[in-house]
C-alpha cells in the first residue's frame, strides 16, 4: 500500500501484514487482525510477534519492529 505503513507478524504458522495511515494505525490494524486469528486458530496471547515495517517510503525498519 503506497503512502501507508505495513506491518509483518507471525503468529505460529499464520502470518498477515496489515497497514494504516500511520505506524500506529497499522499496529491497531493487526491487533484487529491478531484477535481475530485467537478467535478462530486459538493462537493464545504471546504467540504472536511483530517481525517488521514498511514505512510509506518502502523502507524495512527493523528499529520500528522493536528489533533496535
């Protein structure tokens, strides 16, 4: 998504990327996304983890994903 945030997780053997306007925004995004797979996977909390960030340039952020 251009001009926009993504976000990569993983959760066990399922892995989405959601995106919004802003990095805050594409993390409620995956939240959203996260409940969801809880809901239907019984993914318990803590089985999921940000793994990355496209920021509206393109460019992967490890420090954005908390890896920094």
């Amino acid at each position: 998504m251009r001009d926009a945030w993504s976000v990569g997780y993983a959760c066990k053997r399922e892995v989405f990327i959601a995106t919004g306007k802003t990095l805050g925004a594409a993390r409620v995004a995956a939240f959203n996304s996260e409940i969801a797979l809880r809901e239907i996977e019984r993914i318990e909390p803590g089985d999921c983890r940000l793994v990355g960030a496209i920021d509206p340039n393109g460019a992967w952020s490890f420090e954005e994903a908390g890896y920094l």
